[in-house]
C-alpha cells in the first residue's frame, strides 16, 4: 500500500493527468508532430527561434535524458524526492513517463532522422523532479506543496527563464504556494501551467495563479476537448491530443499521449522564444504577444473555452518581429528634421534613435530629454528593454533662462565701461574726444 504522504500527493498528480489516454508508439522513424504545420513551426525555424541560450525548469515526473531523442539535448535536473537531505539530487529519471514526454515535445533533437522533433531543441532544460509513481521513502514528498516549494526555489536561484508546470491540484491549501509563484515571476520567469483535465469549472493550482499563464487543450481537429477545463484561467489553448514524444521505459521507444499537460510545453516553448528575443520580456508582455497572435474561437473575445483564442507559432513569431511604433508626446514642443525612429525592434529597442535636442524645440523652454510618464519622472534615455507593443515617451521640458543684457563696450578713450545715462553720456563724449584724437594723429 502507498504510504499516507503518497496517498495525499497522488491527488496532486492525478489532477494532471486525469484524462490523459496513451498508446505505445514503436515507430522509430522521423515523424514531424501533426502540430507543427497547423502551429506554423516552420516560420520559427526559418526566424532562428529555436531556444538557443534559454533556460526552461520543468517541474514535473523526471526524465529519460539516454533517450536517443533527448541524449543530444541540453538537459540538467535535481530530484527533490526522498528523506531529508535528499536521496540522490542527481537521479531525476523518470518512473512515470510524464516528463519524459513533455521534455520530448520541448526539446526532442530536430533532424536527426529519429522519433520526432521538438519546438525548442536548442534550449537547455532543467528537470526538477516532484512527483513518482513508486511508493516508498525514496520518493518521499511526491507532489507534496513544501517539494513544489524547493523547485521554485530552485529554478529562480538556477536563473530559468520559463517554469513549465504540466501539473494541477484543486486542493485550496495549495493557495499558499502562490507568494513563492509571485517571486518567480517578479524574478522575470514566465510560468505556464496546464488548466487541468476534469472537462469542469473547477480552478486548479497553479494555473489559477495569476501569476500564472494558464493553458486548455485542443484536439486535432482544432476544438477544445470536452476533458479539458473551462474557467477563468484558460488563456489560451494548445494542441494536446496525440502528442508524440519519447518513452521513458526504453531509450529508443516512442508514445503518444493526450492532456493539458502536453498542451502547456506547446505554450512554454512560445514562452522560450519570446526569451530569446528579449530575455527582459516579462509575464504581461508575453501575454500581449500571445492575445495579439491568438485565433479566436469560441465566443467572441475571451472566453471561459479557449481564453483568447487557440495559439499560433507562425503569427505569434511575425508578432515578435514586427516593428513596434513610438509615440512621442511632444508636450507643447514641435519635432522636426529627420534622424530619429518612428518604430523598434523587440529585443532591439536599446538601438532605436532617439529625438535630441536638435530635433525638437519649444519656445521659451530647453528639453531636458524623453520620459516614461506623462509626469516625466521616470527618464528613458531609450527604448527599455522587455518591450512589447507600442511605447509612448514624454517629452520634458524647463523654462529657459531669460538671455543675458549685453555689456556695454568699454570706451576706447579710458577703457572702462560706464553704465547708466550719465554713464551714457561720458561714453559718447569719450569717443568724440578719441575719434578727434585719431584725426589729429592722422594729419
């Protein structure tokens, strides 16, 4: 029998993976996921997005890292089961083929001619092992909130960029992970979790974090699937029927599997690219991106089904690479001449050419530069990085100092200068003496 802290824990895990129908795939042959044409993957590749120099923690089952689909891969981990210290840190392998799988959609070799590919195969991953099948004190703490805790931790203290979490619990005392999910977000990572696969309302954690990014699933068809839940935290939704990936139990087998857990690593690796364009994009940026790339289905606008609409790879990358507009708020002041950008790049906001003072003027007043807010408090000597979408500068403005009076010249006769009527006069007498004195000399 399972020990009482597994029996509690399974929960946690089953809320996951409720739902989530598999098949043994024993075809070795390369096989493009059915996907990748529907997301436009393709526009990614030919875009160089393919993870490079981008850190994804997943906190999920461990990982098969001998796959021959994943023994090229960037892969790291730390096991966060067993008694205190910890069994073995090192052996984040997996007994339950859930990671193992959704690391394979992430980062499967791309053209290597075997099993499949992934979306971001250049990324490096980092496995952080909270959940096992087996029983036991080696895996003591399987999916309990004080392991979750630690990843979370751990990812922030590992610098991650994305926390992919194929995990859900409806539990409300895992409410009180949330301030540990707020300092992996304040700490710049992006979180995306699968919204559960119950086919209700019910709000699972951590997707019902808001600072979490919260994914449903689709079918092949490109409809929600009636397991997958429908409430508020569904952003936005992600192919998860049918996902082809490594096996775990050998390292040359294949399966295919279905749930919001593999619909959220689709998610994530759009998270990982958007990383790579701009490492300092943040949780509200990226979630513009994805609003602005999103197909609506469903309701018009969001809806409780599809969030703001089923993603798309290919929109999604014109949208990280299209020109972004700058606003100039004048403020009284006129902008003129050339030399400046109307437009950024994001990830290359900082190379954008800023108005100077030569190209915009106001009379009576000096420009003191470009400002965030419409109060000029916050200065922007460019374009700051994390970017997205338009940005709007403030131009600042002070009263210009009235010119000096010019100085009387000095008389030529004394050299001195002499102020006031009186003065006035002394001068013109003085230079009527001098302009004689020239006279005479001259004669």
């Amino acid at each position: 029998m399972p020990s009482k802290l597994l029996q509690k824990t399974v929960a946690v895990v089953c809320a996951a993976a409720a739902l989530c129908f598999w098949r043994p795939a024993d075809a070795r042959a390369a096989e493009e996921p059915w996907y990748f044409e529907s997301l436009g993957v393709a526009a990614a590749r030919d875009a160089g997005l393919s993870g490079a120099g981008v850190k994804i923690a997943l906190i999920d089952s461990g990982v098969n890292a001998a796959h021959e689909d994943l023994v090229n891969a960037d892969i790291t981990g730390y096991n966060f089961l067993g008694s205190e210290p910890y069994a073995d840190p090192s052996a984040y392998g997996d007994d339950a083929g859930h990671g193992t799988l959704v690391c394979g959609i992430l980062a499967a070799t791309a053209g290597n001619g075997l099993g499949t590919d992934g979306l971001v195969p250049d990324a490096s991953v980092l496995m952080l092992r909270c959940f096992s099948s087996l029983g036991g004190s080696a895996n003591a703490g399987s999916g309990a909130k004080e392991t979750i805790r630690r990843a979370v931790e751990y990812a922030i203290a590992e610098d991650a960029d994305v926390l992919n979490m194929s995990i859900g619990g409806t539990k409300q005392s895992l409410q009180e992970l949330e301030p540990v999910f707020r300092q992996a977000a304040d700490a710049g990572i992006l979180l995306i979790a699968s919204v559960g696969n119950g086919g209700g309302t019910a709000l699972y954690y951590p997707a019902a974090f808001d600072c979490v990014t919260g994914v449903g699933w689709l079918t092949q068809d490109g409809t929600a699937s009636a397991a997958s839940q429908h409430n508020a935290t569904v952003y936005v939704a992600a192919p998860g029927q049918d996902m082809f990936g490594p096996d775990w139990r050998t390292d040359d087998g294949y399966r295919t599997d279905s749930g919001s857990s593999f619909a959220a690593p689709v998610v994530a690796a759009m998270a990982v690219m958007a990383k790579q364009t701009d490492r300092a994009i943040g949780t509200e940026g990226f979630r513009a991106l994805l609003r602005q790339s999103a197909a609506d289905l469903g309701e018009p606008g969001r809806d409780d089904v599809y969030g703001y609409g089923a993603v798309n790879i290919a929109a999604f990358t014109a949208a990280l690479k299209s020109p972004q507009t700058i606003d100039y708020q004048t403020n009284g002041g006129v902008l003129s001449g050339a030399g400046y950008d109307a437009t950024y790049l994001i990830g290359k906001g900082g190379l954008a050419v800023l108005p100077d003072e030569g190209a915009i003027a106001r009379e009576g007043f000096a420009f003191t530069g470009w400002y965030l807010d419409e109060n000029c408090t916050e200065a922007a000597g460019r374009i700051p990085a994390g970017s997205v979408g338009n940005v709007t500068l403030y131009a600042g403005w002070e009263e210009a100092p009235a010119p000096p009076l010019p100085r009387p010249e000095p008389c030529p006769l004394c050299g001195r200068t002499h102020g006031g009527v009186f003065g006035g006069v002394v001068t013109i007498l003085h230079r009527v003496i001098y302009w004689f004195g020239l006279i005479g000399r001259n004669r």
